[in-house]
C-alpha cells in the first residue's frame, strides 16, 4: 500500500444556469442581492391539473437562448441544462487540450428525464407506438446528462451517475474527487442537473406536504428556519465544475477558485423521505468530511446548509451542525441560500457548491431572505439581512446535501494558494 500523501483536488471551471441567472456571475450577483427565483408557472398545465402549487423557481434564462433547436429536440431538459453549464465551466477551466481517455464525466440527478418519460406515454397512448420519439429512450435515462456532457467534450475515461435524490449533484462532486486519486482521470466534469417542474413532480411533492403552498407570494415563500415555512419550492437547473488535481492544474497554467479538501458521506437507514430527526447520520456525513480531509472543526468558517424550508428538515439540520460540531458552532457563518434558489433537487447541492466556493472567493457569506420570525429552536448564526464579510487567511467551509432515502453528503472547500 502506497504511503504517499493523497492527491490535492482543485477547482478550475464553474458553470451553471440556475433561477437566478444563466451563468455563474449573474447567478452570484443575484445571490447577493437576495433576489428571489420563485415566480407563478406560466404553463396551462397548471390550471388543467388544478395543481395546489401554482408557483415555482424556474431558469432565469430558457435554453431556446443558448441552444439550438436540434439540441433541445434531442435532449431532455435535464441533458439541456448540463450542457449549457458544462460549456460555461469548460471555458472557465481555459478549455484545456486534454487526452479524451483522462477526461471523466460525473453528473448527478435526482429525477432525470421526467418530461421525455410523460410526453413518450403521452403520445404511445393517445397516437400509438409509431408516434414515440426515436431517442426517447436515451433522453429519458438518469445517465442522458452525463452522456450528452461526455459526447459534447470527448470524456472517455468514466461517464458516472449517481442518483440519490437531493444529494445526487455533491455526491457526483465527491466521487470525481475519487476518480482523480484513484489515477482514473486528470480532470472530471462533476457535478448536477435537474429539470423537474412538470405536473407529476409537482403533484407528487405537493401531496406529499413537502412544497409551499404560498401561491399567492411565491417570492416571499421559501423561508428556512421560520415559524412560518411550510415547505420548499421547486426550482431546476445545474451546476458543474471542473475538477483536476492540483498538480495538473498547475503544470497547464490553470486558474485555481478553491481547493476540494474533502468529502463525507452516510445514509439514515431512517424513513423513505423524512430525515432522521436528531441528525445523527447528517452529522456523520459532516464528521467524515472533517476526518478525511484532516480539518480542525476550528478552521471551518462558513457553513451552506442544506436548508430547504421544510418543518422537519431544518430542525433535523441543526441538530446534525451541533453534533457535527460541538462547542466550534457559534463560529459559523451559515447561510440558506435556497430561500432565494428554491431546491434543486438533484442539482442543489453542486450549485451551493458554487455558492461555497464563491463565498470564500470573495470572503462573503450570502445572506438569507425571508427571515421574518425566527424559529427559536434554530439556534445557528444565520446569515441574513446583508451578506457577511469572511476571515481573511486560510479558510475552510462546507456544503451540505442531503435526500430523500437519508443519503446525506459534505463536501469542504479551501481557498487556493
């Protein structure tokens, strides 16, 4: 067994279209100034199927504006989003000259080709088995993003997709980090889609109590750590990033965002979607990450909290932030920047991600919005009001993710030499 140190895991690409913004500058400057991605769906399936939710955090930017009309005929909604991300954060990473055989792809998603799988038996119902579209069957697949970002950049080293749930786009993150120390790839697109506001998910979510229902002030509806949330609001998009060891970042010159210290990972074993209430398996996840990546609680500064704006879930997270980290707590910096993103979904945890990274960028903690009364229950510093100045030096911050079926995933970032 080798006795060497591990290999340091950089970032060198980001690229996203989110509700915010169609790429990661806009996205980030919206954060910012706590603007709200939730608007009324303009859709007529909306009133035909009587949703109960009739609002949403949909793209800021529709792909009919980056796209071609043969892509978005050939991809489903969620392949559209990684590629349009994935060529934001490939020109980020300098667009490098690579051997397509150390190139790997990791794209996460918690649902995939929804819309394919409905309009497919749509049509194979009312027009019959000759009127299904001759790709249906590849678009629909939760591997179809991968593919299609694989396809698009030449990545032939690993095309991988993990599927677990709302942790799906960090944990494709974490096991780009394995591929590069394993010696699998030099450099993986890594990261989550999710293109999920269509009927179905919306009804499912919504009979199942998870969605606000504040149709009638879709902006002000997300709200984690409230008395008053009442659920998430679905959002869509992706999020990718380049990732490289930071050798062959430096050897081609790279810009470096931030160091991927490490990863931590763990399952509830629990409920098929509740979380485990007192946080036992979120904070291993977060206990993992520490252990792994040989980080003293002390140094980590800032903390992007899962969040989602649930009854449950944010109590179970706050529980899991104390067992995770003891008497450091009152030293982080949380923030919940799903009261402006929405969630999601597959795509949450690789977007906040980016938020992460950003912030220790520019030594900036987002604020929340939609804080009017405090759970006191909640006894974590939140951010909110006005975003909030980080420490100068050597910093670290986490991101958590955690899903449906307890898969809980942190990843903890550095700021670069």
């Amino acid at each position: 067994m080798s006795t060497s140190s591990p290999k340091r895991i950089v970032v060198t690409g980001m690229g996203t279209t989110s509700p915010l913004g169609g790429n990661v500058a806009d996205t980030w400057q919206a954060l910012l100034a706590g603007t709200s991605g939730a608007r009324p769906m303009p859709y007529e399936w909306v009133q035909t199927y009587d949703l109960p939710v009739t609002f949403a955090s949909m793209l800021a930017q529709p792909v009919d504006q980056v796209l071609s009309r043969v892509e978005i005929r050939r991809q489903d909604p969620c392949s559209q989003y990684a590629l349009v991300a994935a060529r934001e954060a490939w020109a980020d990473a300098g667009s490098p000259e690579i051997e397509p055989e150390r190139l790997a792809v990791s794209i996460g998603s918690g649902v995939g080709g929804i819309t394919t799988v409905v309009d497919s038996w749509e049509n194979l119902r009312t027009k019959g088995p000759r009127r299904i579209f001759p790709l249906a069957v590849p678009m629909l697949l939760v591997n179809g993003p991968t593919g299609a970002v694989a396809i698009e950049l030449g990545a032939q080293a690993w095309g991988h997709t993990p599927v677990s749930a709302c942790a799906s786009g960090a944990e494709a993150i974490g096991a780009a980090m394995g591929m590069i120390r394993e010696g699998r790839a030099d450099m993986v697109v890594a990261g989550g889609t999710e293109a999920a506001i269509h009927p179905l998910p919306i009804g499912g979510f919504a009979a199942m109590q998870a969605l606000s229902k504040r149709n009638d002030d879709p902006t002000t509806a997300s709200r984690p750590y409230d008395t008053g949330r009442d659920g998430f609001v679905i959002g869509e998009g992706a999020a990718l990033l380049v990732l490289e060891s930071y050798e062959h970042a430096k050897a081609r010159g790279a810009t470096i965002h931030a160091e991927l210290l490490s990863f931590g990972v763990s399952n509830d074993a629990h409920h098929a979607a509740a979380p485990e209430p007192e946080g036992i398996g979120a904070a291993a996840a977060m206990k993992e990450a520490l252990a792994f990546g040989d980080i003293d609680p002390k140094d980590v500064v800032h903390l992007n909290a899962h969040a989602t704006s649930t009854p449950v879930g944010d109590i179970a997270e706050c529980k899991a932030i104390h067992r995770a980290f003891d008497d450091n707590v009152d030293q982080l910096a949380i923030s919940a920047t799903k009261s402006m993103t929405g969630h999601l979904l597959g795509a949450a945890g690789s977007l906040e991600a980016i938020f992460t990274i950003k912030a220790i960028q520019e030594r900036l903690a987002p604020a929340q919005i939609n804080l009017f009364d405090r759970d006191p229950a909640i006894d974590l510093d939140i951010v909110h009001g006005q975003p909030r100045k980080l420490p100068d030096g050597d910093i670290v911050a986490m991101d958590n993710s955690f899903g449906f079926g307890g898969c809980n995933v942190a990843l903890a970032f550095a700021n670069a030499d």
